[in-house]
C-alpha cells in the first residue's frame, strides 16, 4: 500500500506535493518521490526511506513546475532503495502506482522482447513501458493510457504524467482507493480526502474500473470500455491540518493517552444518558432478525471483532462466525441471505476486509461498517455504519481506534440484546453504566503508567514474551502479543491459557516472561491453575489484574499491576490500557521507530 497524489496547478507544485504525501506516510514509508513537468521538461527526484530524505533531497535540487505526481512507498515488489521508487519514467510517461501488478512478469516478459530496460523490480515499471510503447506506436496519451490500462490485471491506483503535456494526469482505480479533489482552476488526484485537504473539500471517489482524465479546471471520468460515467461529488472531512503529537514523543504515546476522551465522545454517540440506554440504530441490520452474525477484519480490528463475539453470544445469544478478513475472503462460508455481516477497520481501506465485505455483499447480506475513517470505501459500500470517533490515528499500532471499536461493539451487543430480548431492560441499564464509567476507569488505569514502564525495561531484554489469557482475555492476549511484536520486533504469542498445556508449555523456561491478563471474572480460577502450571516450571509471571485477583492469585509473580475494579463485561477496554503502554514503553527502550515501525504500513490496501 502506498500513497499516491497529483495535481495539476497554478504554482510550483513540488512542496504541495510533499506536503499531501505527509499526510498520506501512514500507508508507507520505504521511500518516496515527486516528478514535475515544466515547460514540457519531465524530470524527478526519489529518495529511500522516510518523507524527510525527499524533502532534503529537494531542497538541494529544486524541481520546478506546476503540474506534478508523488508517491510514498511501502514495498512489495523489489527493496526498499531508490531504483524502486516512484514516479517511474519510461520515454515521456512518468507513472506512480499504490498496488500490485498480477500478471507484471507476463507483461514484463512481453516488454523485455519488445526491447524495453528494466532499471527497477517492481511490478509499477511495466505500467510505465507498456503506455510508453502505446505511445511510441502513434497513440496520443489519453488514448495511450486506456490501452495500457485494459492490460492489467490486479490491484491498481495510478496516476500518469507526460513529458511536453503540463496539462494532463491519467488516474485509474481498481481496487486501492483514488479522488479526484476539485480545485479554483486546479485539479488533484489522491490516495484520500486527508491527503487533499489542504487544497480542497470537494472530491470525486473513482469506483474500481474508473480511470479519469484530469486537467486544470476540468476532469472526465470514464469505464474501461470507454463510456463516460457520472460518479457524485462529495464534501470531504478531512482536516487540512496536520495532527500532531502535542507534548508527547510519540503518537503512539498521544493516542494511547487520548483515549479516555475518545471513547467517552464514542459512547456519546450510541447511549442516550437520559434513559441509560442505547439510542435506537438508525440502521439496516434488525438483531431481533437475524440468526447468526458473520464478523471479519484484520489485525487488532480481528481481535476487536473476536472480543465481540464472547459478547454478542453471551449477552444477545447471537451466533457470530469470525474469521481474519484474508481468510475469510476465499473460505466461500455459506451466508443465509438476510443475516448480517459486521466489518471492523480502522481506515475502513483495508484490501482483506473489503473484499470479505463485497463477499457477503453479494451473499445477500445486510452489512454493517465499524470504522473511524469516514467517507473510506468500507464506510460507503455498507449498508450501515457505526462509526468510532477516535479521531485520526497516526501511530501504525492501533490503540485509541481498537478501543472505540470495543466501545461500539458493546453498545452494539447490547442493542442485539435488548430487541432480542435476552437481557431485561434493567440488565441493559446496568451494563450501559459499565459503559459510561469507562473513560473515567481508563484515566485511572494512565496513573499506572510509571509501574508499567518498570515492567517494560526488563522486558526489552527478553526475546520471547508469552501472554495468556481466558474469555475475552484470550484475545486481548492476542493482541497484547501482536502490539509487543509490531513495534518492539521481539516475538510474542497470545495463547489461550487452557491451551498452554497443549503445546506451548514446552517454551516456559526461567527466561520467559508469562503475561497473565487476569482480571477476577467467573473463570479467574481456572486461569490461577494455568499460572500455577507455569510458576511451576520456572516461568516468570507478569500479573495484570485487579484488587481481588491479586489477593486470591496464591502464585508468586515477578509484578502485579493492580487495576482498578471493573465489571467484567467492560474488563477488555480497560485491560486493553496496561497492554499498550506495556508494548509502548518496551519499544521506546529498545529504542525502535515506535510510529513507524520497521515493513508495516497504517492502511494495508493490498492482500
Ligand atoms: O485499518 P484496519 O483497522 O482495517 O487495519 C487492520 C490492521 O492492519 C491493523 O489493525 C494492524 O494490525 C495494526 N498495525 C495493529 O496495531
């Protein structure tokens, strides 16, 4: 996944370019390019690595021009160095490209015969030969483009500029997102509506099989096969400013600390305090309906969506199917027309869960949306949405979003349970209050911080991190293992502390760290023997739990962080907290990029 822009201006549009890929760096950070033309001269620079090598790089070789395309790469096909940035160049095309070419080595093959030079290995550089030869055999570029374009096969946003034309970018979309941003005699192109704010709020979604042709002050959209198409415009709610990380180090850091905030501006949205209830769902999806409830996502989303399903069935007895959106796309799972589909993403782009979400869609189901980006392709092709309000999440590890998403989750389950009839309303009233007092337990959790960052410093000596849990721990293992991995780089699993004895006990040993996510819930006990199983072969434990857990634990630990009291319906918001800062602190001693993590990307719109 990578970020893509043009735009064809009035002024030098190199720093305007830099400018939108800034906002665009959480879909990747390998490397990154601007090529301009000017006065019918095409030129570019690239550099490797992060936004402030191009930046440097432009600052000694000023490009000029006011017509220009950029990219911000995250790798699939070659390395990460500067032949495999875009733009790529080929005779007068110069191309950028966020996807993945499928049949690139059958087109490469065909070009290399034809006598085209490879000077890079990605799959982008035969978009750019292919126009190339279109143009070399008569085509005019427009023309060029289309015929290039009906060749690929694959995942594709792109935009294309020609040598000697300051006055024309080809966009194209199938699959990863691209907007045409409607300018005072200027036109972009962009990834997202982030991406184009600064310059405008009007925007243009290509649909999958659109390409467009943009010139100043005007633009035309059209299918492959030619035909023009209407496609609405729409105000974006982007913010023209860039977010940034306050007094913090990190926006990690920031996130993790915002969420008290942000999970009560979410609650806001679906309780109504008055009656301590959940306001009524102005939404497709009737829970008194339907059977069961199929969920997908990926990543922390997934492990937002799993916790939900101990909810939905316990709470709402509510069947739910879930399955990581990847495989859940080619499992071909029988779907009852009329039951419902739930899709948890954060940037609402994700390739795996748009494509699980298109699946059910064609199954005939209802499908529900819980992202935080609105006005993503997830958000618009559901039929319901249910946003999380946690405002723009720049950290790659998903915090703040993962938590608003529990919070809809429950507010969602409750609902099911309320029209399903399998919780009195005075039960719901209860649990409704759980919810509000959240944010104020989740402040109280931040005061825990200094323990915690003690814990993270003999963490970030081990090598293996073992965390375990049951219920609804049992995914917030999973997740607490992932965040350690994805910013700290040191390998850990989320297991099921019933199925430790199955297998993974084999791994205990006096060097391995055992993260126990305990709260005193109805099953403590059982998980008391799994940490006497591990206590007794030497392992040392890290207890996360609460006041009465501590206290009838009866197994020495190497710390106990102590949370505050909560009911367990509303534990895993809260003991998400812990985990976070647990992942955060230990990163920031190893002293890894905890923003950027090393081969990640924010919005993953490639499968
Ligand atoms: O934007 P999404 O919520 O769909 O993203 C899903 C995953 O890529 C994401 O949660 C990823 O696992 C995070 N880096 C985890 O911190």
């Amino acid at each position: 996944m990578c970020g893509i822009v043009g735009i064809v201006g009035k002024e030098p549009v190199a720093p305007l370019l830099v400018d939108a890929l800034k906002r665009l760096e959480y879909r990747g950070y390998d490397s990154a390019g601007v090529a301009t033309v000017d006065h019918g001269h095409m030129d570019r620079r690239r550099a490797e690595g992060k936004l402030i090598n191009l930046e440097k790089r432009l600052k000694e070789e000023p490009l000029a021009g006011t017509i220009g395309i950029g990219h911000t790469r995250w790798a699939t096909h070659g390395v990460p160095n500067e032949a495999n940035a875009h733009p790529h160049f080929s005779g007068d095309v110069a191309i950028v490209h966020n996807g993945i070419i499928e049949n690139f080595w059958e087109l490469r093959e065909e070009l290399i015969a034809d006598g085209y030079q490879f000077s890079s290995q990605t799959d982008t550089e035969v978009v750019a030969h292919l126009v190339s030869r279109e143009i070399r055999n008569g085509a005019a570029p427009v023309e060029a483009a289309h015929n290039a374009l009906k060749r690929l096969r694959g995942a594709f946003a792109l935009a294309i500029m020609f040598r000697g034309d300051d006055n024309l970018i080809i966009g194209a979309r199938n699959g990863p997102p691209l907007a045409v941003g409607h300018g005072d005699g200027e036109m972009y192109l962009g990834s997202d509506a982030i991406a184009l704010a600064p310059f405008t709020d009007t925007i243009t979604y290509l649909e999958d099989g659109d390409w467009a042709v943009v010139r100043r002050g005007e633009f035309a959209i059209y299918d492959m096969d030619g035909n023009p198409v209407h496609r609405a415009p729409q105000k974006s709610v982007g913010t023209a400013f860039l977010v940034d990380k306050g007094n913090h180090r990190h926006f990690m850091e920031k996130e993790i600390h915002e969420q008290p905030e942000v999970i009560a501006h979410t609650l806001s949205n679906y309780i109504d305090f008055s009656t301590m209830t959940i306001k009524p769902l102005k939404s497709k999806i009737d829970f008194s309906a339907i059977n069961r409830l199929a969920i997908s996502a990926c990543g922390t989303a997934y492990y937002a969506g799993l916790i939900s399903k101990y909810w939905f069935e316990r709470f709402a007895r509510l069947p739910v199917d879930i399955d990581i959106a990847s495989e859940f796309r080619y499992r071909e799972m029988p779907m009852a027309k009329g039951d419902a589909a739930l899709f948890v993403s954060q940037s609402g782009e994700t390739a795996d869960t748009l494509a699980s979400l298109r699946y059910c869609k064609n199954q005939g189901m209802t499908i529900g949306a819980i992202v935080n980006v609105r006005g993503s392709t997830i958000a618009r092709e559901a039929d319901a949405v249910f946003p999380t309000l946690a405002g723009p999440e720049i950290g790659v590890a998903s915090t703040k979003a993962f938590t608003c998403q529990l919070s809809v989750l429950a507010a969602l389950t409750l609902r099911a349970a309320e029209k399903r009839k399998t919780l009195s309303p005075e039960q719901v009233r209860v649990h409704v209050q759980a919810l509000i007092e959240v944010p104020r337990i989740a402040s109280q959790v931040l005061h825990l911080e200094d323990q915690i960052t003690r814990v993270a410093r003999e963490l970030a000596n081990v090598k293996h991190v073992l965390y375990l849990g049951r219920d609804t721990n049992f995914p917030l293992a999973m997740e607490g293992a992932l965040k350690l991995k994805e910013i700290s780089y040191i390998h850990a699993e989320g297991y099921a502390a019933g199925e430790l004895k199955h297998g993974p006990i084999a791994l205990i040993d006096e060097n391995m760290p055992v993260i126990v996510i305990a709260p005193h819930d109805h099953i403590f006990e059982k998980t008391v023997s799994n940490m006497q199983e591990v206590a007794a072969r030497g392992g040392k434990i890290i207890l996360i739990t609460d006041e009465k857990g501590a206290r009838l634990s009866t197994v020495e630990t190497m710390e106990t962080i102590v949370l505050p009291d909560v009911p367990e319906f509303v534990a895993p918001i809260i003991y998400a907290l812990p985990v976070q800062l647990l992942a955060y602190h230990t990163a920031v001693f190893m002293g890894t990029d905890v923003d950027q993590p090393r081969n990640l990307a924010k919005s993953v719109t490639v499968e």
